[in-house]
C-alpha cells in the first residue's frame, strides 16, 4: 500500500487565517463492510449509494500559532461547544498528522452541523469526518496550489477513512467502492473510487427514504461492533461472501437486473445484523418496529409487484430504496402506511447524490 504520495513535500505557510465550509453527505452501503484491520483497512469490500439530503455542513477556522508542539482544536456541534466528541477527532488528528502536518502550524476551530440525528444509524462519523478531511484539503490546496482535483478527492477520501471507514464513500457519488477488489478498476483499500462503469438508467437518481424507527444514540456503537468480527466464528466466512456479491451486483448494477438487485441488497441487510446477532457478546440494533417495517414491505412487494426493497445500516432505521418511477407511489405508501412506525412518525425522503460541495 503506497501512502507515502499522501505525506506533502513542499508547503507555502504563509497563510495567516482561513475559513473554509464543506457540505458532504452520508452514504447507505448495499454491500456492507464488517470488520477491519488496523489502520482502518476493510476485511472485505463495500459498494454504497451516496446520499443528497442527510449531509454534515462544517466550517473550519484555521489562525497560524506560534506554538507547534501540539494539535489545538476546539469543536462546536450544532452551535454548542462540544468535549464529548473531542477524543473520536482528537484521535484522527493524531493518525492523520504525518500527512497533514499543517495542523500542527494552526488553531483550528471546528463547527457544524447534521441535517439528521446523530448517532442514530444514518452515518453521522461518514458525513461528518468526510466534511473535516475536504476542510483540510482546502486549506492544503491554499498551501500547494498544484493539487489537482483528482488528488484532493483521493487523498480527502483517505484522510476521512483514517476517522471512519464509512467515511471514504462520502467524498463522491452516486456509487462509491472502498477496498480492493478485482471487478472494480481502480479500487482500493486506502480510499473510496467512484463506481467506475455505466450503471443502467432504472438505477439512475436511486430514491432512498429514511425512516427513522429510532432516533436515540445506538447501544453498541460501530467500533466496537467492527471490533467484535476479530473472533466472530462466521467472519472469513461472512468476508468471502461480501466480496462475490460486490462482484455480483456490479454486474446488476450495469445490466439493470432490478429483482437480483433486490435480493442482494435486502440479505446484505440482513447479513449484517446476524453478524450482530452471533458476536461474543452479542447484541441487537434492530427494533420491533425495524422488523414490522420489513414486513410491511414485502407484503405491500408482493401485492402491488413494487420494486421496493430495504436496507439497514447499523441501526434500528430502515433506508426503503425504489427507483424514480416508483416515486409518487411509494412515498404515498410510506407516508400512510410506514410512517405509523417511526419515531413521531418521522421520515427523511432521499435520493443519491454526488458526494462534497464546497459551500
């Protein structure tokens, strides 16, 4: 793995103050990853959508300091100074400082905010480290001016897997591929690519409605769920199937096979909280309103002949994915029928998007 081409030679510090905003968003994975190995690498790879509503917005304030013994940061979360979150970024900092020594060189001032509920299951940590690492590849780009646009989306999308896995598949869209893998030209484990073949028009402007079951903070964070695969007795097992469906939907995905993208992606759903399911120990994100929900759509499939299907991230809310035909109908079903099932009767209707705006 070639990570040297990410430590920067040749920086300008003559810059005094800067502010720069990014809107990146969350993702949905239709292959999930579960498990990883230091630092931050996938023990199999993982395909997502890119979402366009669920998004971090944060700005970073960087002012040149005299002392750069140490990284200095403060961090404000939807308006409020916020320590609990300060050890998770703290800690991507430090693993990220041999490639951005800059931050050494600045007080910086973190501060944003979600279009959703944090730590809910709807990728906060992907949209929200994602959003810090375009941050920074601003301020670099301002330092090197010869950075390219291909090499600050790579190097961002490696910077914000350092923080979070998930985090690589937010920098671009609508489908991004984390890990190598030999059907993907390109892929890697060190950072997100974008799906790099035409993918059929059914799949084009993916409609993704979030319904939020439970918007509490999870019991069992994904760290420590990620770190539970290490001894899980279906692990390698559960690696080599995650791959050959990455193979299998990538052929779906081009062909517009709909009803084997179905398939696939609800037991990748599936797969993932049985994985939850036989840890040591083990533990359930899923709710009862998460399974009535799933129930509900494949009886509302099976009556109408819908291309609706379901996919769970880790967590109780269920991400209901249609095509952009469906639209009108499904969010009629939804807002009658599956909205009964949410937290307040809450729900985010989505679609894919195309990953970082600079605001």
């Amino acid at each position: 793995m070639n990570t040297a081409q990410f430590i920067p030679s040749a920086l300008n510090f003559s810059i005094e103050k800067a502010t720069y905003t990014w809107q990146t968003p969350s993702n949905i994975a239709l292959i999930k990853y579960w498990g990883k190995s230091k630092p931050q690498i996938p023990k199999n790879a993982s395909i997502s959508f890119t979402l366009n509503n669920c998004h971090t917005i944060t700005s970073i304030d960087f002012s040149k300091k005299s002392n750069t013994s140490e990284i200095i940061f403060e961090l404000f979360f939807e308006g409020e100074k916020k320590e609990a979150f300060k050890p998770k970024i703290a800690q991507f900092f430090d693993r990220i400082k041999e490639y951005c020594p800059y931050i050494f060189e600045y007080d910086m001032v973190i501060d944003s905010m979600n279009s959703f509920p944090h730590s809910s299951g709807i990728a906060s940590s992907a949209s929200g480290l994602s959003a810090i690492a375009m941050c920074l590849m601003s301020l670099e780009k301002e330092l090197n001016p010869n950075l390219t646009e291909k090499f600050i989306h790579q190097k961002a999308s490696f910077l914000a897997r350092l923080g979070s896995g998930s985090a690589s598949r937010s920098i671009e869209g609508p489908l991004v591929v984390w890990g190598e893998h030999p059907a993907i030209e390109g892929s890697s484990d060190l950072f997100g690519v974008k799906f790099p073949y035409a993918i059929h028009p059914i799949f084009e402007n993916y409609q993704d409605a979030i319904l939020l079951v439970d918007k509490g903070e999870k019991q069992v964070s994904s760290t420590v769920g990620h770190n539970l695969m290490h001894m899980h007795p279906y692990a390698d097992q559960r690696f080599i199937q995650a791959n050959e469906n990455l193979s299998k939907i990538s052929e779906i995905l081009q062909r517009g096979d709909i009803d084997a993208f179905i398939n696939i992606v609800e037991s990748e759903a599936l797969t993932l909280h049985a994985m939850m399911l036989t840890s040591n120990p083990y533990f359930i994100l899923m709710k009862p309103n998460t399974l009535e929900i799933i129930h509900k759509i494949w009886k509302f499939r099976e009556e109408t002949g819908s291309k609706i299907c379901f996919t769970l991230d880790a967590g109780a809310n269920v991400h209901v994915l249609y095509p952009e035909q469906e639209k009108e109908n499904i969010n009629n079903f939804i807002v009658k029928m599956l909205s009964n099932y949410c937290q307040k009767k809450q729900y985010i209707f989505d679609n894919s998007g195309f990953g970082a705006k600079k605001l």
